[in-house]
C-alpha cells in the first residue's frame, strides 16, 4: 500500500538518528538553537512577553519545563508557548526564506519542553530538532501559492510536533498521527504582520504549544489523518497548492534546512543588506555623519513594501524602527551599528535619528525581482563626493554566511538584556552548556545559576 505523504515523513522522522545527522547540519543546528535561546532571552522584555508569561504562570500549571528568561518552571504546553512567543519578540530570529518560515521559533521551544519532563538526553534533543526543522522547512518548499498564510505557524506546528514525538519515543505511525493532529492547529494569517499586532509574535508560541499537544495526544493513542497534506480535505488543497514530491524527495539525502539564515541584525530582513553597506561606508570611511547630504537606496519592490514606508513611530516604536529603511539607514551612518540597544525607545526616539532621517531617499528598483537582495546605497557627502556599495546576498545566507563568532557576538548581545541581562562572562557560560548538549549534557542544567 502506497504511504501517504504524513507517512513517510513520519518514518523519516522515526528512522533517523542523532548518529544519522550531517555534521554540518548538527553544527548549524546548535547554532541556530543558541541563536533562538538569546533572541527569545532578550526578547522577554519586549510588549506583550510579560503579559504572556504571566497569564500561563497565572494559570498554576506544573511542570519541570522551563521559561528561558525567568527560570521559572511550568507545563510543557505553557513554557513552549511562551519560548516560542518572546524568541519572536524582536524579530531577530532564524528564517528560511524560500518558505517564509522561521522554523527554530516553534521547534526548539517544543522540543526543549518535551525534552526536560522526558529527560532526554542532549544527543536526542538535536536530533528532535534538527528532524523538525526538517519537516517544517519541507513545508515551506513545498508550498506554492501563499494565501495569506503566516507559516511560521502553519508550517512551524508540524515540525514543531514532529519534534515532541520524535522525542516521546513514539513510532512511525504514532508520528503520522502527530503529524494529523498538527493539521488541526495549523494556522496563523498576515494580518497581524499588517496591522503590527502583537499577536504576530504571539502564533509561534501558539504553533509551539500545539505541537506538544499533538505529540502528546497521539502519545496517548489519539489518531489523526493520514492524508493530513494530500487529502480531499488536506492542507494543500484547503491552505494552498502545494508540491507533495517536494516534500518527501531526497529525504536523509539533501537538508532543506541548510538554507536557514541566522539572522545579523534585529530588524526586517529587507533592512539587511543596506545596514551592512552603510556600515562597511560610515566604518572604511570614517565618515563624520555631519559631512553627510544625502543618502539613498535602491530597493526591490518585494523589500520597498515592507520597509520603505516614511518613518512613524506611532503606538508601537519598536515594531515601526524594525521595519523601517529609513530608521536603519540613520542608525547604521550615525552609530556604526544595530543591535538591541538601538531598538530600545530611548534609541529610537533619540532626536539625532529624527534630524537626519530626512537625508534618506528611498528608490524602487523595478527591475529587481529579488526580494531582500541585491540592494545598492550611495552616500553623498557635503563635498560633493559618492560613496557606492551594492551587496547581492544578505548578510547570514548561504552565500554570505556569518561566522561563530558573529553568532556568538550576537548572543552576548542578546543575553545582556531581558529581564536578567549576563554580563559576556555569563553569556559564554551558557552558551558553553548549550555546546556540550551532544556531550550528554542535561537540558535541566543549562541555566542553573543564571536567573539570580
């Protein structure tokens, strides 16, 4: 009998090991977890992360997981849900843009919570991730035609729970069952990204949360669809037209996930390519940002609809500089930088950023048919001198990859806020436990000492 297409990702999922895993993908695995962990770490204080957290503490649940930025224990559902949600927070975290999933922001909190009330072992909590991540980039390649769907969540929940079974120990067809009840909670529309709604941040964690549910449901001999994807009634046929063989091919032979970006700076992806040229400009020129007159950047139309909006702070001022050229143009030429800092309110409404944000002109390239590259600045200076860069690939990709020590410059960066910031000390601690993971390390242990 011919498998369904749930079916035989699910035996790919049961069949494959920690020892199966590439090297490479079991490296870019601990580095994207290390990743999520300090995006969600200083994500925590962001608005609606506190809230969020305080309703799932509020509802007294108990549980051995843990909420990364707190310390605090509880159910496995209620600390994945808010994981997932606080890693979303700023924006900040891994994407695999062929699908417009950011994969790691639902499994890796599933996984983690699932792993600690399991007991896993380190070796088996990166291989539940790196198979979900798997099944959810999979998703996203096989998608053709987006609706109006956000897959983070609607491809992030069948990782996610593809992960929480894989680490319950359940077989091939207990994970197609997973897979099946996934399909049930599978969700999440663009129109909170439209209306900068808080609970843009909040579906990943909704996704996470799910997941573990599904897991455990088919756990407890709860059977879902086994044409959850290709059925009369499946997920390619209600949510959009999807390739099945795109799916399945090649599985354990080629990663889809090895395409997965770490992302360089807390901001839309459309905003990338520009900072990094107007940094590399303002740093090898030493350029005074006085001697500055003018500034201007050629965008894709996909990247102008995103970021290229005039600068309005509004309600949410965060959100509106994380999604705004102009904002990362004047922060990139008048403080060599973009980290956390400078999307913190002081930052954003520092008056200096409002003078010189009238010199950023925008232009729509409409012969570019990339979406966040290539993209081209040039700097005019009050001497009359043009400064030019173009960049064609974004700064985390494949093609222009950041190094170990970017990302762990990044997690310092990360981890010196939240609501308990680390100083780089601390910081290189917890990201040495995190190391040692495939060494047997326990997942219990990681934050032993950190939340004060």
């Amino acid at each position: 009998m011919t498998q369904t297409l749930s079916e035989r990702l699910a035996g790919f999922v049961a069949d494959t090991s920690y020892a199966d895993l590439p090297g490479d993908i079991l490296h870019a695995t601990k580095r994207r977890i290390l990743d999520t962990l300090g995006c969600a770490w200083a994500g925590a204080t962001a608005p609606g992360c506190a809230a969020a957290e305080a309703v799932i503490l509020a509802e007294g649940g108990t549980g051995r997981a843990t909420i990364w930025s707190s310390g605090q224990r509880t159910t496995a559902r209620g600390a994945a849900f808010v994981n997932g949600l606080q890693a979303a927070a700023l924006d900040y975290d891994s994407v695999y843009e062929k699908g417009s999933v950011h994969p790691d922001i639902v499994t890796v909190p599933a996984a983690w919570a699932v792993a600690e009330e399991t007991g896993a072992s380190g070796p088996e909590f990166l291989a539940a991730v790196a198979l979900g991540n798997e099944v959810a980039c999979r998703f996203g390649r096989a998608n053709a035609e987006n609706r109006g769907w956000f897959y983070t969540s609607a491809h992030g929940v069948f990782g996610g729970a593809a992960a929480a079974a894989k680490l319950l120990g359940l077989d091939a067809g207990a994970i197609a069952d997973a897979l099946g009840l996934a399909f049930f909670r599978a969700g999440g529309s663009q129109q909170a990204l439209l209306e900068k709604s808080l609970a843009k941040r909040a579906a990943s964690g909704l996704a996470a949360e799910s997941a573990v549910l599904a897991a455990r449901l088919a756990a407890a001999g709860i059977d879902g669809p086994r044409q959850a994807v290709e059925g009369k009634y499946g997920y390619h046929t209600l949510y959009g037209p999807g390739d099945g063989a795109a799916l399945v091919e090649g599985l354990g032979r080629h990663w889809e996930q090895s395409t997965v970006t770490i992302k360089k700076y807390p901001s839309c992806t459309a905003n990338h390519v520009p900072i990094d040229l107007l940094i590399d400009i303002a740093e090898a020129a030493r350029l005074d940002p006085t001697a500055i007159e003018r500034v201007e950047i050629a965008l894709s139309p996909f990247a102008d609809g995103l970021v290229g909006a005039p600068f309005a702070p509004g309600d949410n001022p965060q959100v509106a500089a994380q999604f705004s050229i102009h904002y990362s143009a004047a922060s990139a030429l008048l403080r060599r930088r973009l980290g956390i800092a400078e999307i913190q309110d002081p930052a954003v409404f520092d008056s200096a950023i409002a003078d010189f944000i009238p010199k950023v002109e925008v232009r729509v390239d409409a012969d570019n048919a990339g979406k966040f590259a290539p993209a081209t600045v040039a700097v005019t200076t009050t001497g009359g001198e043009v400064i030019e860069r173009r960049l064609d690939h974004v700064p985390g990709t494949p093609e222009n990859p950041l190094s170990d020590d970017e990302v762990a410059a990044k997690f310092r960066d990360c981890a010196a806020f939240g609501p308990h910031p680390l100083d780089g000390q601390a910081a290189d601690a917890l990201a040495g436990r995190l190391a040692a993971l495939d060494n047997g390390g326990a997942l219990g242990e990681v934050f032993s000492g950190l939340h004060g």
